[in-house]
C-alpha cells in the first residue's frame, strides 16, 4: 500500500470517527436538555427564573445554573441554590450521565431522594443541603464510588447511618449531615471513610458510644458530634487524630468522665469546644504544653473541678476562653495576662477565690470579660484601661472598694457594665458619662451612696439603668439638661419650666414636666407639694413604685403619670385623694387588682388605667361614681361579668373602654342608662349571650366595638343584631365581626346611619 493510499484510509477514519464523535454529544446534549426540561416543569420556580431562561433557543450549555464539559459538551455541573424552589426532585436528574456535581441547596425542596440519582457514576459532588427532604438516607449512595462530598445538613432525614456507607465510598472527604433527625449508633464503620475531613454529625439523635473506631479518621480536620443522644465517654482514641483543627462534641448530658489527655497533644487544634456535658475531672497542668494554634476553648456548663492550670498561658493564641459554670477552685492565675489575643473570657460560677489578678489589664484586645460568683477583693483598675471592651461583667462577686473616678477614660466601645450584687461604695463617678457607648448600667445591690451623677444623662444610648437597693440620694436623670440649665437659684421657682404657682400665695400649683425624657423613680420629696393641684409626669421614663408621701397632696386634682414604666400595684392610699378628678395611669407596668379604695374619689370624671397588666374583677363599686365621664381598662387581663345596674348611676359617661380584657357574661341592657355614651368598646373578650335591644337607646353612640368575642371556645355573642343598632343616627363605627349573631340584614340598615364610616 503506497502512501497517498495510506493516508487517504487514514482521513477517511477520522471523519468517521469525528462524524460519530460529533453524533455522539448532540445525542448527549438532547438527553441532557430533555432530563433538564424534565426537572424544570416538576418544580415551582416563584422568581420564574428557569422558565425565562431554560428555552429552545438557547444552548443547554449557557442556561442559568448549567456548567458542560469543554471537550465533550455535556452537563456536568447543575448548581441552583438559592432559587428558592419548590418540589420534590425530579427522578430525571439521574439521566445526565457525565454530571460531577449537583447543588440543589437553599431551596424548599422535599420529600425522599429519587434512587434514579445512583446512576450518577462520576458524581463528585452532592450538595442538598437547607431543603425540607425527609426519608431515610439512600442506599443507593453506596454506588456513588467517586462522590467525595455530601452535603444534606438541615433537612429531614431519619433512620440510622447505613453500616456499609463508608466501605463504598472511599473517597469520601466531606460528610455534612447535621440538623436532621438521624439516630441509632454511629457505625464503627465509620473508619472505612478513611479519606475524611470533615465529619458533621450534630444536632440529630444518634445515641449509643462514640466509636473507638474513629481514631482511624486521621485526615479529619474538622469533627462534630454534639447536640446528640450519646452516652459513655470521649474516646481517648480521638488523640491519634493529628490533622484535627475543629473538636465538637458539646451540649450531651450524657457524655460523662474525663477530658481525654490525648486531646491535648493535637497540635493542629484550632478550637476545643466541649462544653454543656457532664465532663468531671481535672485538667491537666501542660495542657498547652502541645496546642499552639489554638484560638477557642469552651468548657463551659460540666462538672469540672480542681485548679485553672497556670499553663493556660501557653496557649497564646487563645481567642476565646469559656470556663464558666463548672466547680474551678483556687486562684484565677496570673498567666492568663499572657494570652494577649484573648477577645471573650468567661469564668463566671465556679468556686474561684482570692483577687482578680492586675494582669488582666495586658488582655488589650479583650471585648468581654465575665467573672462571677468569685469571692473577691477589688476591682484591679487595669480592667477600666482595657479599651476593646463591650462589656463587663463582674456582677455576683463579694467585690468591695469603690470605682475609679476616671473607670471610663479608656473605654469608648462599652455597651454594659453589670457591677451589680457585690460590696462596692463610695460614689458613681461623674467620668461615667465618658462611656458614651453604654446600652446597660447596672450597679443595684451595693453600698454606693451620694447622688446619681448627673452626667448619666448624656449617656444617650442607655436603655437600661439598674441603681436600685443602695444608699443613693434621689436625683432624677434629666438627659436634656432642661431642669439643669432651668431650675436655678437666679430664677424664681414660679418661672420655672414646667412649674406654675398661685396667683396670691405664689405656692407651687401644678407641676408638669411630660415629654421630656426624664427617668429614675419618682420622688418622695413630691409629698411635700401641699398646694399642688396637678402633677403631670406623663410620658417620660419613671420607673418603680408610686411613694407613698403622694397621699399627702390632698388638693390634688389632676395625676397624669401615663406612658412610664411604673410598676407594682396601684396603691389604696389613692382613695385618701378626695378631689382627684383625673386619674391617668395608662401604659406602665402596674400588676395587682383595681383597689376598692377608688370609689372614695367621687369627683372623678377621667379614670385611664389601659395598657397594664391588671389582673382580677372590675370593682363594681367604681360604676357608682357618678361624676365620670371615661373610663379606659382596656388592654389588661381582668375577669369576671359586668354588673347588672353598670349604668344606672352613671349618667354622664361617655367612653368606656373594656377591650382586650378576658370579661365573660353577658352584656347588661341597662347600658342605656348610659344615655350619654359616646365609644362603647367591649371587642376581644369572652361576652356571651345576645346583643341587648336597649343598646338602640344609646342615641349619642359614635362607635360601637363588640367584635371577637368568641375566645375560648365560648360561643360569643348569638342570635341577630337588634334593628334598634341602625336607628342610632350618629354612629360612625360598628364593629360585631367574629362572632356568632344570625339573622338578616334589614333592607333599610342605613337609613339613618347618615354619618357611619365603618361596618365590621
């Protein structure tokens, strides 16, 4: 054969073979295409995404999502996480022959996994991962020979790990398989994955003993087992694990024994956390002899005991540091200065005593520092030199002395101080106001006397102040500064901001200060007002209980202390204040009964008491004073009925408001004696029975709220709605929704309801 003969073969071979080459991957493409098209109208796409771009008239190989292989131009990567869709997956995703990798995660997909997904031979990679799939875990994944990640965290899935999964899956690196519903044991044939990094099995319910077998996993770098069912110990095996950085085994009750010594001679850890078991036992003295690398150690909430090993300075790349709620004895030691990149330190509710070490103060980028339940000395001042902190939190310590006069010099990024329960005194420095970032102050339960600096007002951002129980002189908080710039001796009283006084005794009359962000407790000096008729706090930020030197202003006519944060009950000796004619305490923080005493105040025209937490009946008795013309109770918890004669000696009532209240019974037809009333709401209790005829007589009604009363399974109001309703003329609202009232409407329903505006 001559050459020309040769070569002309030779062409003809190739063209062929591109011919079927090229024959080849449309075949592929169109199988892909069709498989795609398959999964796309299976599933809800709600961003329509798929739909615009998923056409004919476009390659398969430039759709969203969709990765080909260069030389062939086949599908081998389909990634569409975050899409949220919906469905279960389509079983034609398993027709896509050369597909390494698939990422389906962060959709709402559900129910089980297709077995057509065992035909993805060159699957690498599986992501499904934060859908809502359920099921066991597939044994068709044991044919899945070159997968070396799966990720199916945060879904469903129940049943036990397969036995065998790992013996078929050798190059596993990656198994993400936590916040399920997984249980039974972890196989002991979990050491066939010997190629594994990162195992993640927590937040399921496997229980059982960790196997001993695990200590063949020695590429893991990252390990996870918490929030189990586990029982028995921590292997000391998990120490020929030399590649680990992540340990996680926390918050398993019945994880008990000691800390395996062997942990500590990984060198590559990164982070410890062990914390929320039953651990017991010492650590050891070298414990950092071996951990150089080590940025997080969380022991916290076990049972461990004995002495903070004064080692722990060695691990000096400590960043977090949690030893708290264990039983530490002994000192806090001096070394623990040495770990200069310590951000969090915790070792609040041991048995720690003696001082806190000086050299604390060398910790210069820590952010938090807990430590309490120490029976302490002093406060080292180095701490208030540490400028990264956000808080700190020396509450519950036997700590005494008194706090330096520049603590806030150095401490622009504070957001809480919590000092609270220990011995200190002396005065809160007026430099306080220098930590201008403070969210949370709380110094209660000390000796601290003097006055409350007032420079805690410039403290803007503060939102929520503790000095209670110390010796400390009242002094209001005033963060604008108008009484302080205001009240001075240059100016008569009676020129005052908020301060009015008698035209012949030039006494002080009313006092009213609303609106001006004021806070602390309200005084008891206030009692010593004799001539005060009106006292308006209204709308500020007082705290606490009412003092009882109030019962001394018995010229009182107007108490005006709503939108606070006053607590407690209202107390009786407001009856004492004969000629109170307005009463308006509404959102606060006020618990207990409505007292009895109230209906002494027989010159009472104006009663708000909404937006409590009021318990217990309605004194009837208050429904005799005849002088009033509102009463607000709405928004509280009180129980019980109406009584029968409610509006018989109330004439000039106009408003009343019961809503929001857990009221039962039926709704009394002397409610006409009420022939002023204006806003009757009763809506979202537990009334029964009928809606009274007699309400039709109310003839100067503008709103009428008798809607969701059907609580509880009680019936709520029933049978129809009287006609006399819509002859009430100047009615702008009727609301009866949410009931059960039957009936028709009557044809001529708005024939005098010329002013209504809202019908429910």
């Amino acid at each position: 054969m001559n050459y020309n003969t040769c070569f002309h073969l030779l062409s003809l071979l190739f063209i062929q073979c591109s011919i079927v080459s090229l024959a080849m991957t449309v075949r592929n493409l169109n199988s892909d295409q069709f498989a795609l098209f398959e999964f796309k109208d299976r599933i809800v796409d709600p961003q329509n995404v798929l739909a615009n771009n998923w056409t004919n008239s476009t390659s398969v190989c430039k759709w969203v999502g969709v990765s080909c292989g260069i030389i062939h131009e086949t599908v081998v990567a389909l990634n569409l996480t975050n899409m949220n869709l919906r469905g279960t997956n389509p079983p034609h995703l398993g027709n896509p022959s050369f597909l390494f990798s698939i990422d389906l995660s962060n959709n709402n997909f559900y129910g089980h996994l297709p077995k057509e997904f065992g035909q993805l031979h060159h699957l690498r990679i599986i992501r499904l991962s934060y859908n809502r799939l359920n099921g066991e875990i597939p044994s068709w994944l044991r044919n899945l020979h070159r997968v070396q990640r799966i990720h199916f965290r945060d879904n469903s899935l129940s049943g036990g790990l397969p036995d065998d999964l790992c013996v078929h899956l050798p190059k596993l690196k990656e198994l993400y398989l936590s916040r399920n519903e997984l249980s039974s044991s972890i196989p002991s044939s979990i050491n066939k994955c010997c190629n594994l990094q990162i195992l993640e099995l927590s937040i399921n319910q496997f229980n059982g003993i960790i196997p001993k077998s695990i200590r063949n996993l020695t590429q893991v770098k990252q390990l996870y087992l918490g929030l189990n069912n586990l029982e028995g110990q921590i292997p000391e095996e998990i120490g020929n694990l030399f590649s680990l950085e992540m340990l996680n085994i926390q918050a398993i009750k019945g994880l008990t024994g000691q800390i395996p010594t062997s942990i500590f001679n990984i060198s590559s850890l990164k982070t410890i956390a062990l914390s929320r078991n039953s651990l017991l036992g010492s650590l050891s003295n070298d414990m950092c002899q071996h951990l150089p690398e080590l940025e997080g150690l969380y022991l916290h909430s076990n049972e461990l005991s004995g002495n903070i090993p004064s080692s722990i300075g060695k691990c000096n790349n400590l960043k977090n540091l949690l030893l708290s709620h264990n039983q530490f004895m002994g000192i806090i030691p001096r070394s623990i200065g040495n770990l200069t990149r310590l951000q969090e330190l915790y070792l609040g509710f041991n048995n720690l005593e003696g001082q806190i070490p000086e050299e604390i103060g060398n910790l210069l980028g820590l952010e938090l520092l807990t430590i309490k339940a120490i029976k302490g000395l002093m406060i080292p001042t180095s701490i208030f030199n540490i400028s990264s902190l956000k808080t700190i939190d020396l509450s519950n310590n036997s700590l005494s002395g008194s706090l330096p006069n520049d603590m806030c010099q150095h401490l622009p990024k504070l957001e809480g101080l919590y000092l609270s329960r220990n011995e200190l005194s002396g005065n809160i420095p007026s430099s306080i106001s220098k930590c201008n970032n403070l969210k949370i102050l709380a110094f209660s339960y000390n000796q601290l006397t003097g006055i409350i600096p007032r420079s805690i007002g410039n403290l803007t951002r503060l939102k929520e102040l503790y000095l209670g129980l110390n010796n400390l002189e009242d002094r209001i908080v005033d963060p604008q500064n108008v009484l302080a710039n205001n009240w001075t001796n240059s100016t008569s009283v009676c020129k005052w901001v908020g301060v009015s006084c008698g035209i012949i005794h030039e006494r002080v009359v009313a006092l009213n200060l609303t609106n001006m962000n004021l806070r602390g407790t309200i005084p008891p000096h206030l009692g010593n007002f004799s001539f005060l008729f009106s006292l308006d706090l209204s709308n500020n930020n007082f705290y606490g209980h009412l003092p009882k030197e109030l019962d001394q202003l018995h010229r009182l006519r107007i108490i005006r202390l709503s939108y606070n944060r006053l607590n407690g009950e209202i107390p009786s000796w407001l009856g004492n204040l004969h000629r109170v004619q307005r009463l308006e305490m509404r959102n606060n923080n006020f618990t207990g009964t409505i007292p009895q005493t109230l209906v002494n105040l027989s010159n009472l025209e104006i009663l708000n008491l909404g937006f409590n937490q009021l318990s217990g009946l309605v004194p009837s008795s208050i429904f005799n004073i005849s002088s009033l013309k509102r009463i607000h109770f709405h928004d509280n918890s009180l129980s019980g009925g109406l009584p029968d004669d409610l509006c018989v000696h109330l004439p000039k009532l106009k408003e009343l408001y019961l809503s929001r209240n857990e009221l039962s019974s039926s709704i009394p037809s002397s409610i006409e004696k009420c022939c002023n009333l204006q806003i009757l709401e009763l809506s979202i209790n537990q009334f029964s029975g009928i809606i009274p005829k007699s309400i039709g007589n109310l003839t100067q009604l503008k709103q009428l709220y008798l809607g969701l009363n059907n609580l509880e399974a009680i019936k709520g109001l029933t049978g129809q709605i009287p006609t006399s309703i819509f002859n009430i003329y100047s009615l702008k609202t009727i609301a009866l929704s949410s009931n059960s009232l039957l009936g028709s409407l009557p044809n001529d329903m708005c024939q005098h309801l010329l002013k209504l505006e809202g019908l429910y």
